[in-house]
C-alpha cells in the first residue's frame, strides 16, 4: 500500500470541515460536516442541520447542495 503525505491543501480542507462539524456539535448533533472545493479554493461547506430545524433530511450533503442550488439559481 503506497502511503502519501497530506499536503498542506489537504489540512487547510480537514481544517475547514472539523470547523464545521464542531458547529453541528454545538447545535446538539452528532458533529457531522460537509465541504465542497476546488483544486485552488474551498467553494462551500455545510453542517446538518437536523437538530436546529427538525427536518430529518438536512444532512450536511444536501444542505450543502442546496445551498449552492440557491446561489446559482436565486428564487
């Protein structure tokens, strides 16, 4: 098994996302997170966000994705 050195892109992205995953802690819920980037930056992150809006469907993935939904395509 051929094992890598995480680059400096790598921890900035872990960085980000235990942020966001923190964020889902404090709201009460199981510290889950989600992040969307690029090669060159991040583009998006999100956290669930079942426990403040009781929606059983608001993982971090589909919030993430629907806040970007929003942004390319405001109402």
């Amino acid at each position: 098994m051929l094992e890598e050195q995480a680059s400096e892109r790598d921890l900035r992205l872990m960085d980000e996302v235990l942020r966001a995953a923190r964020t889902d802690l404090a709201h009460g819920g199981a510290g889950v997170a989600a992040l969307l980037a690029s090669p060159d930056q991040i583009i998006a992150g999100a956290h669930n966000t079942i426990q403040e809006t009781g929606d059983l469907t608001n993982h971090a993935e589909m919030v993430l994705l629907h806040g970007m939904g929003r942004e390319l395509h405001p109402p």
